[in-house]
C-alpha cells in the first residue's frame, strides 16, 4: 500500500457517537432494504432452518474518499469497455484460439465450450425478426442472435510509490461478464451515505425479443437463475422488483438445479423458452430474457443434470444475459490478452469503434499481465512467480468469477510447486501485477462487529450493452454484428479491511461503500 495522499479522514468519534451512528445504521440498512441473508457462519443454519432471517448488509460508517479524477475517467471509459467485450464474444475465431490454450489445463472452461459447439450444431436461434431477412442470406445454420451484457469493470486507486508528485490513476482489477452483484444494493448506501438503473437494460433485451413465437401466443416473463441458497437475494429482488413495479414485466426466480423441472424448449424451429411457476402451474410463460445469477462456479455443476440444465437454456430462443460466448470472453485470460505489454488486441478491436485517444485511455487502466506459458512473457512469469522476493508484487489468478480464488505474493511460489512440474496446469492461471492503492482509514459493520482501520477500495462500473452477433460463412459473406444499446450503468464502491486480499462482499470478504469524491 502506498502513503496516503488524502486528507485525515474519517472524523474522529466518541463512543457515544459510534453507538448512535451503529444503531442508526443498522436500523435504517433493514428499514430500506440494504440487507442479506446471514451466512451459516453468522446464524447456524439450525437457528434459521427456514432461512427467514435478515441482516444489515455490511457496510462502511462512512463514505470513503475517492480521488474525483478517477471515478470520472472509470465512468467516461466504461462504454468503450462494453464495446470491447461485445466485440470480443462476437469474435468466434478469435475466442476459439483462447479457449484451445484452455481446455487441455482447465475443464470447467472446456465444458463451457462444448456447450457452445453443441448449440452451434443446431444454430442459433433468431429472435430480432427485423434481422431474419439478413439472417437468410447465408446457408449457414448458425443464425445471428441477441446478448445482453449486464456488465461490471473493477478498478483500484494506483498510487506510484516512486513518484510522490503523480497523481492517482485508476488500474482494472478484472472484467464482469456474469453476475455482476450488488447493482441493486448500490443505489441503497448512496442513499445512506447522503441511479444507475441495470433494468432498463433487462426492459430494452425483453423489448427487443419481440412478440410471442408460440401458438397460441403465451404471455412473455423475465427469468432469473438463481442459486439454491442466496444470501444476496435482496440486490436481486430490487432489480426485479423494479421490473414488476414500474415496468410491468412479469418476472421470477427459478433456481439453477430446477431448471429442467419447471422449463421445457419447444421443438418447433423457434426453439421458444416456455417457463410453468410450480405455483401457478395453469399459466405457462415465453421467456424474453435468462438473466443468469447462478452458473458461473465449476461448484454449481457437480452433475451432468447441470450441464444439460446450461445447454438446454442456451439452446432456446431466450435472449442471455450472459450468453455461453460473454461468459468466456469474461476469463481471465481475455484480460492477459489485452493487457499482456506489446498486445495488439485491444485496438483490432476497438479502433474502427471508438477513438485512438480513447484506446489509449483504456491501455492507461492495465496493469502488466502475463501468461505462464512457453512465450517469452511466460518465461518472464515462471521466473517472477517462483522467486520468492519478486513475487510480493504479483498475484496470481485462475479462470474463476467470484471470490476467493487469487492466489497473492509470497504464497504463490509455493502453490505453484504444490501444481507439480506439469505446466499445462500452470498455464489455467494469469500473474497480474498487484495495484498499490493510497492509505486510507474507514470502519466496517459486519455480522454484527465494528472493525475500525486501514481500509482499501474497489470501485466498479456497470454498463449495460445490447448486441446483435455477426457470423461469417465458407463464401466469405460476413455480418459483424452491431451494438443496439449500450450505457454506462452506475456504480458500486466496495470496501475491505487492508488485511483482506480479497474484495468480493457476497463472498465474505468486503463491504459496500459509497465515494465521497475529493480532488487531489
């Protein structure tokens, strides 16, 4: 961590002061529906069997100082970086090389793939009817589709340790393609602190679905995977929550492993979704939207019933939120592409999109990544991964979404050698070196106890960006698809103590924050 560059902050408070703002804080945070279920660790399943119980989400007492130059670049670039990763899981070919240096080390990645190749026998299904005449011009069974992308870009305040003078910059932790958390309860600890809004983003994929393809007609709905047991289910229910209220989009909640308990495709060439609530089983719905929250952890699929359960959702006409494609393109090795020093992928994809400066800007937010493969940016990895001092300044990930799955300096040489001397296993990870985030002080309500003292921020913004996939035939016709929406969505400032090497607040390790902006 690099010295403070802030002023002293937060204020001082007297014990008085610390119960008063500790009780307002708990109280308001379930009053306005800025909670989660408590964890197994929190309250013993055996005390909440039904799982009935709520707890104020954890959360800072304060808003954290945010240098304002920063969060203004994170927000300015964002809809670049959605241009990016759409273009990016519009690119088969291109996703195809990465995958092949993945699938022999890392199976959950291979078997992500084959669900994609098996859907690819069939083709895709068309749902944006203005586009069918375009569709029919290739005899290729693969039919251009929609995706939506709900999609969150992770940053840390960079403070160059040997240039006191510089000033901050913001460096990307890592890209969200799935299930971006905490959109909802974002918008609630601003609230409590003094609207992004990812559903208009859901409205726009249901709108843009069109009518019914059954017949007769059936009345269309949003779906939600979920897991089994969510103790964030209150960030869900806002967004959903939200689309009933104010929307008037039907919307509900179905768990992953029930998926084909309560959800049949049709086998007519649309491929419709058509979802029975097992409470109302009278009422059947076309689903416009799968909007995944589940899914994305090799823990989820501990059976083939789960991967029936995937190909069979991503075979229908249900637009995705993320589709098979977006979820890889939101590995960790798409992110060492880009950011590998000397990577030409990041202006072939955005340079006919965005502008050279706005290129620059988004290569200003990497830090260096490599691969620990047989190139020379591997051989320079391998080398700074199992030296012991070097390493400090590194960590070293997988290809995982969610928390706790980094791998962090002085541990790292010892988890590679606990790898074997097989390297294929080596190369399932990137090593990324570590961001150097200003001091700063804060305290922490969580599972019920104040923690007071060093603190780091993460701040993440969302965009929203809507989609149509090109495909190319053995002619050489070729349709590069096209963006149809795309926004910078709000953002999400989380909070841990700076002996946490994680971030991740569903996963146990931060808090939700909100910035207080400062100019530096």
């Amino acid at each position: 961590m690099a010295a403070s560059i802030y002023p002293e902050y937060p204020p001082q408070v007297t014990i008085d002061q610390q119960e008063f703002l500790l009780s307002n804080l708990k109280n308001w945070s379930v009053l306005n529906g800025l909670a989660t279920r408590p964890s197994p660790t929190f309250v013993p399943t055996e005390v909440d069997p039904s799982g009935s119980l709520a707890t104020s989400a954890p959360v800072t007492f304060f808003p954290s100082l945010f240098p304002r130059n920063c969060f203004n670049e994170a927000r300015v670039i964002q809809q670049a970086y959605n241009q990016l990763y759409a273009a990016i899981a519009r690119d088969r070919t291109w996703l195809k090389e990465i995958v092949e240096e993945l699938i022999e080390v890392d199976d959950f990645i291979a078997r992500l793939w084959n669900v994609h190749l098996e859907v690819e026998k069939d083709g895709y299904v068309q749902v944006y009817e203005c586009f069918a005449n375009l569709a029919q011009s290739s005899s290729d069974k693969t039919i251009q589709d929609l995706s939506l992308g709900l999609f969150r870009s992770d940053y840390m305040v960079h403070q160059d340790i040997d240039d006191t003078t510089a000033r901050p910059t913001i460096k990307q932790v890592e890209f969200n393609t799935m299930a971006s958390s905490f959109g909802g309860l974002s918008t609630k600890v601003s609230e409590l602190h003094s609207i992004g809004n990812l559903t208009l983003g859901l409205r726009a994929a249901h709108i843009a679905y069109g009518p019914s393809k059954s017949n007769p007609p059936h009345p269309l709905c949003i779906l939600f995977i979920v897991q089994d047991t969510e103790t964030n289910i209150f960030d869900q229910l806002f967004l959903s929550v939200t689309l009933e209220s104010t929307h008037q989009i039907p919307t509900f909640r179905l768990p992953f492993t029930r998926t084909l308990d309560h959800t049949i495709v049709s086998e007519s060439a649309h491929r419709t979704l058509i979802y029975t609530p097992p409470h109302s089983p009278l009422t059947a719905y076309e689903v416009t939207l799968l909007y995944f929250r589940a899914g994305y952890s090799p823990t989820e699929y501990t059976s083939p019933t789960a991967w029936q359960a995937r190909l069979h959702l991503e075979r229908s006409a249900a637009i995705k939120c993320p589709s098979i494609l977006t979820h890889l393109a939101g590995s960790k090795k798409i992110q060492q592409e880009l950011a590998t020093p000397d990577s030409p992928h990041l202006a072939r994809f955005l340079s006919s999109r965005v502008s050279a400066d706005v290129i620059e800007r988004i290569r200003s937010t990497f830090v260096t990544i490599y691969p620990l493969d047989h190139s020379e940016a591997g051989k320079t990895a391998v080398a700074l991964a199992t030296d012991a001092e070097k390493a400090v300044d590194y960590v070293l990930k997988p290809q995982r979404e969610g928390g706790g799955n980094n791998i962090y300096g002085a541990r790292i040489p010892d988890f590679l050698r606990e790898l074997g001397d097989d390297r294929r296993k080596w190369r399932g990870h990137i090593l990324m070196e570590l961001i150097k985030p200003p001091a700063l002080r804060n305290s922490i309500l969580r599972n019920g106890e104040v923690k007071s003292g060093d603190v780091i921020g993460e701040l993440g913004i969302y965009g929203v960006c809507l989609w149509r996939n090109g495909k190319a035939d053995e002619r050489g016709w070729k349709d590069e698809g096209e963006v149809l929406e795309n926004w910078e969505a709000g953002f999400l400032l989380r909070t841990k103590g700076r002996e946490s090497e994680e971030g991740g607040v569903a996963a146990g390790f931060g808090a939700v924050d909100s910035p207080c902006l400062v100019d530096l």
